[in-house]
C-alpha cells in the first residue's frame, strides 16, 4: 500500500463538474493498493495516518498529529502510485492491484480512518477527478507499506 499525504488547508474533488468531496484543515491522500496487500496493512496504515505528527503547534515545531488538530482527510484512489518507469517511455502499473480486489480495499481503508475519528471525504473509485488542494508548508510525505511494515 502506498499513500502520499499532502498536508492542505483546503482540498476538494470535482467530478463531472460536480464538487464531490472538500475538507479543510488535514490531509489529501493519494491512496494505491497492490495485490499482497491485506487488512493487517490497511489498519497499520490508517493508525499511522491520524498519529503522525506534522502539524504545527504554538511552537511552529511539527508536534501535532491530524486527530490533535480535528483535522479531516479527502481520499483519493490513485493505481499510478505503482507506476513503474524503468523500461522504456509509458510507465507500467502491473504491480497496481486490480479494480476488483483495490476497490473493496480503497472502502476499507476509508472505513478505517472512519473508526480512528476522522472525517473521511472521498473521490469516486475508478472515476476521471480533478483534486485542488492548497499544500500547507508544502509538507508531503510518502508512506509505504513494504518500507514501514516490511512483509505482513
């Protein structure tokens, strides 16, 4: 499981034309799945999420987690976080899991943030978005399961 976190004052998803999802204080995740991963991976994932502490407290020291800051999350799935662009000029994603074993997958993650307190805005699974966001710091980082968890 891959996840890049954007810190945002403000994030929002349009589809159709249509504001389909919009927060602001907390994180926009791109969210992307591969076939190995499990639950076990989810919920490690989404307790890392909403205990990691990167934003500011009174000290502008990066002390204070999302659930600190009553901060909200918009999902966002994303099968290209498994890009893969070493061979040649079109990037591959074989190693992306398929719709039908990553979408169950994007709903459960979402389920989990859910049940750790936060509120959870989402994208449509498989649909054409366009994601605004205003990246506060800019602060992004990039969580990986097989770096973080190593093999569950």
């Amino acid at each position: 499981m891959r996840v890049v976190l954007q810190r945002v004052s403000e994030a929002s998803v349009t589809i159709d034309g249509r504001v389909h999802g919009a927060i602001g204080q907390g994180y926009m995740a791109l969210v992307g799945f591969d076939a190995q991963d499990n639950d076990e991976i989810i919920e490690r994932m989404a307790e890392k999420i909403v205990h990691l502490r990167v934003f500011e407290d009174e000290n502008e020291k990066m002390n204070l987690s999302l659930l600190d800051v009553g901060g909200d999350i918009l999902s966002i799935s994303q099968f290209t976080l498994y890009a893969d662009c070493r061979k040649g000029r079109r990037p591959s994603f074989i190693d992306a899991a398929k719709p039908s074993v990553s979408s169950p997958l994007y709903d459960r993650f979402n389920d989990e943030l859910r049940t750790l307190g936060v509120k959870v805005e989402t994208g449509v699974f498989g649909a054409m978005m366009d994601v605004a966001l205003v990246n506060d710091g800019p602060t992004t980082i990039v969580l990986d399961s097989d770096t973080l968890f190593g093999t569950l």
